[in-house]
C-alpha cells in the first residue's frame, strides 16, 4: 500500500467488494459480525495462497506430510490440549449501552474512536469506550463453538468447531507416523477452517470468528536425544547455515529459528518484502507455560502493526498431553538413537542421567521423571517436540491486499491528471494470471486469434476474456483486479503470430510469440 494511502483501509474494502474480493457474509439479512465471503476474485485469490503455502511447506519438501481432519472432533482433545479450560478472552459489558468487548482491547477501541466519550462517573478510568457508561468487571469468555452431535440436545453430546487446526495433527500424530513413511524429525501440515467466538470481531477480516489456517507441526527429537547421537547439539552461537540441508545435530534452538527463516521467505514468495514485516520475539513473561521460544511475525496493516503469523517452540507439550488423556503412547522408535546408546558404557549413562537431572531441576522438573526419559532414550524412545508455525489465510490475504494496494497519479494523456487502482499482487497468488484481447472486436480474424490463445492459456492458468470497451479501460480493469500480464492481439498479430504484452506494474508493452510468453510466465509461476 503506498503510503499515502496507508490509512485508508476503507478505500481498499470499497475496492474488494466492488471487484468481487470480499462481502459481508449473509449481507441481504444485514450480515454477521465477524463472518465474510469471499466472491469470484477473493476464492481465486485465497486459493492460491493455500496453494503457495501447501507448494512451499508440503509439496516441495521431502520431510513434511499433509492432513485434513473434521472440524468436529472428540471434545476430550479440547481438554488434553486445554482448550477448553484456558482458552478464554477477559470479556466485560457496559452497564448504559449494553455492548460487549474484550477488556483487554478498551484503550485500542478508545484509540479508534474519533469522539471520546467522557466517563459518567467521575474519576472512573475503566469505563465505555462508546457511551462513557460503567463496565462490569471482566470475566472469562470461552471462545469455543459449541453445537450438539447427534439429534438429542444433552450436555453429554456437546462438542466443539475447532478453534486451531493443530490439535487433529496431534491426535492423529502416530497414524501418520505409521503411514508416512517419515521419521523424526519430520512435520505434519494442515489447512483449514478454524472457528473463535470472538468478543469484538474487529478490523475487517483481521479477526474473524470464522477463518482459515494454515499450520505445521514439525516434529524433532529432544535436545537430550540428538546429543546422544552426535555427542553435542548446534545451537544458534554454533551460527549454523539455515539457507543449507537442514542438519542431524540441530537442537530445538536452531530447528526454531530456521523455521522462522522459512516463513519469512515464504512471505517474501508471495509478494511481502522482509523490510515490510518484524519478527517480535516474545519475552520470557509473554511465553506460555510449555513454550521455549516464539516469534509473532508482524505486519503494519492500515490500523496499526499486528500479528500475522507466529513461530512457537513448544517443546513436548502438546503430545505429551494427548499421551496422558488418551491414554495411548505418543512415543516414537528411533532406532538410530537406540544403536547409539547400545554404545555407551553403564558409567557414561550413568554421567548423562545425572547431567539430564540437574538440567531438569533447573527447570522446576522432577529428578524421577528425568531419569524415566534417559532410560527410555537408551531404548530409542521419546516423545517427539515440536516446532509449530501457524499462520492464517485470511489475515496473509488482508496483508497481501494491503500490501498491493495502490492509488497511482497518472497523465490522462491529455495534459491532466489521472488516478490508477493497481493491485501489484506477485504473479503467483494474482487471482487473474493473463487477460486477453483483440484489440478491435469486430475483426474477426483478431477475435478468432484471441480467442485461440485464451482456449489455450485457460487450460494452464486462470484467465478472462475482454472485449467490451476501449483497451485502456480494459488494462484498467485488470489493474485493479491485480492482474499482472494482458495479451492483446492486434494487426500485426494476425500477420506474424506475435501479440503484444502488457506488464500490470511497470505498464510497459511487449510483443512476444505464444511459447516466449508462456516461457515467461512460468518463470514468474515457479516457487
Ligand atoms: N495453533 C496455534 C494457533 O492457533 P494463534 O496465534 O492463536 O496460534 C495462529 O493463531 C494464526 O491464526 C494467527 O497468527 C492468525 O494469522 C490466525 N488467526 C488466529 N485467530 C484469528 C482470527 N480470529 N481471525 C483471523 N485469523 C486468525
């Protein structure tokens, strides 16, 4: 978004509904907060995100395999991953107006607010952000969906809409592992629909109460098993090459951290440049419980810098919760471990429990537990940790439209000014790759032409047929549509076989024949 138009997220929702990106879900009764469709360009568009990062994290990869699990699971994954205990916004109530809000939210709302209401009770410094009313004071709010499996409404069928797509690739971790044919360290994708019953849904589609994501796990061994192994694990000062093979030695340090490099060059594939984005490494005192370490990758969208995505260390939490609940092992084989540890004398297991020990205790964890761990290690066994980058469609495509959004001044050609809408998407998630047209309608051996090529190039991308209108009104309706190439057939192309083609960013024109064109555009294409 060019900076002048930077504020303006109203300019760029005005353009996503007018062109077919994005509509207020059931608008004909009045719409549902929080809830939002996605028309013609906006599902291309979001299509291809979710191709990108699928391409990106699964398919280009040898070490990630992919799942798409229910939406509704069993209610006692909720439980192990603790979902249904904590996962829960401070929400309050104005006692005059009657709105609802995240109390953590009331100095960004009072922030939005163009008037600010004076409190009515003097010398309150809590009080409504809309009316200036008193609020009450804030409770946990569960953000958890509930609905009712079968057909009787009982407490005893009530489950949940998923509230991250994380926890299926949790609880099918060992179906997978036996079907996979991966081993630690490997990582378990999904994409999909998620669901939060957001307090104050805000922000476009920033905070959705129905939305998509797109997460890994990625499994790794414990830091105690890879020094087994190798007789020492590379952290971060070991400064270790990230843009290389990933390595045997790395320890959660560094598997970390190379992820977040990974994220970032995923973001940068698809159209957002590093010195638009900062990593925010959370402190000690922001990180949950079971987390080593976090990264919120933040992007300054029009109402301020936030969250896009995030990067948790979150070491063996998650499965070691579903081990308890379900009461099945989440443990893995692994037999090189297993043939390293047949290795060492009794004195040097002895010597590592009593390093894994004081480690431990460091950590508040119990002497007993860390010797039950390195017995099991010499066996080959553990629980796998895990990396976990989670990221969401919607807010990469809110990031993306802002990211694209241009307002250029231009010459109109007759001595005056002009003003272009572009969307400069990058080619790979551009909704529209290729419009084409002939540049006079009614010649039909232009028309008979365009209409060859676009019968072709349809088949390989996604394309659109124009006709209606003079060629600069047509590149301009590309432009805001984000469509990076128009091909246009013309006189000269019906002699020799070349068109002329129209760049969206820099509007230069090229001719080209069929094959140096596609030549082009699959180069742009490739990851
Ligand atoms: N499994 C970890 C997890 O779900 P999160 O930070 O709660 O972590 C991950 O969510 C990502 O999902 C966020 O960075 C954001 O991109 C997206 N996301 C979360 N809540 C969202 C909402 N209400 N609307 C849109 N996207 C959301």
């Amino acid at each position: 978004m060019a900076e002048e138009n930077k504020s303006s997220l109203d300019a760029l929702s005005a353009l996503c509904k007018r062109r077919g990106f994005i509509y207020h879900s059931s608008e004909i009764y009045g719409g549902m907060p929080g809830f939002w469709d996605y028309g013609p360009l906006g599902c291309e568009l979001k299509n291809n995100v979710k191709q990108a990062w699928w391409q990106f994290t699964v398919r280009g990869r040898q070490d990630v395999a992919g799942l798409d699990a229910t939406i509704i699971m069993h209610p006692k994954i909720w439980k192990a991953s603790g979902h249904l205990d904590t996962f829960a916004d401070p929400m309050t109530m104005c006692k005059d107006c009657k709105k609802l809000m995240r109390a953590d939210q009331i100095n960004d709302i009072y922030a939005e607010q163009k008037k600010k209401p004076q409190p009515k009770a003097a010398g309150s410094d809590f009080f409504c952000p809309y009316c200036g009313g008193e609020l009450t004071e804030p409770k946990p709010f569960n953000l958890m969906f509930k609905t009712v499996v079968g057909p009787i409404d009982d407490p005893a069928n009530v489950a949940y809409m998923r509230p991250e797509t994380a926890q299926a690739i949790f609880a099918q971790f060992q179906n997978v592992t036996a079907t996979s044919r991966q081993s630690v360290p490997y990582g378990i994708a999904q994409m999909g629909k998620s669901f939060r019953n957001e307090v104050t849904p805000r922000n476009y589609t920033f905070r959705s109460r129905e939305f998509e994501q797109m997460e890994l796990e990625f499994f790794i061994r414990p830091d105690e098993a890879v020094e087994l192994l190798h007789g020492k694990v590379a952290t971060l000062a070991d400064n270790p090459d990230l843009d290389g093979p990933v390595q045997d030695d790395w320890g959660w340090e560094v598997w970390h951290k190379y992820w977040v490099e990974q994220r970032k060059k995923f973001l940068n594939a698809v159209g957002l440049p590093t010195e638009h984005f900062v990593e925010y490494w959370q402190k000690p005192d922001e990180l949950a419980h079971y987390a080593r370490a976090c990264v919120d990758i933040e992007y300054d969208f029009p109402f301020g810098r936030q969250e896009l995505e995030g990067i948790a260390a979150r070491g063996d939490f998650d499965l070691s919760q579903h081990q308890k609940w379900s009461g099945e092992s989440q443990a893995v084989f692994d037999d090189p471990l297993k043939q390293a540890c047949k290795k060492l004398s009794d004195e040097e297991k002895r010597a590592f429990v009593a390093k894994v020990q004081a480690d431990w205790a460091k950590r508040g964890k119990d002497a007993a537990a860390a010797e039950k761990f390195c017995l099991d290690l010499f066996e080959g066994k553990y629980v796998p940790h895990v990396i976990e980058p989670s990221a969401g469609v919607d807010r990469l495509m809110l990031a993306l439209l802002c990211e694209a959004y241009e307002e250029q001044k231009i010459s109109d050609g007759k001595g005056g000014d002009d003003v272009r809408t572009v969307l400069h998407f990058s080619p790979k998630v551009a909704p529209i790759k290729v419009a084409i047209f002939p540049l006079v309608k009614k010649d039909e051996a232009q028309d008979r032409m365009a209409r060859e090529i676009f019968e072709k190039l349809r088949k390989k991308v996604n394309c659109m047929w124009d006709v209606s209108g003079a060629i600069g009104r047509r590149y301009r309706r590309q432009d805001e549509a984000g469509t990076p190439w128009c091909i246009t057939v013309d006189g000269q192309s019906v002699q020799d076989g070349t068109f002329t083609v129209r760049e969206r960013d820099s509007m230069e024109q090229k001719r080209m024949t069929y094959h140096e064109f596609l030549a082009m555009m699959y180069g742009a294409l490739e990851f």
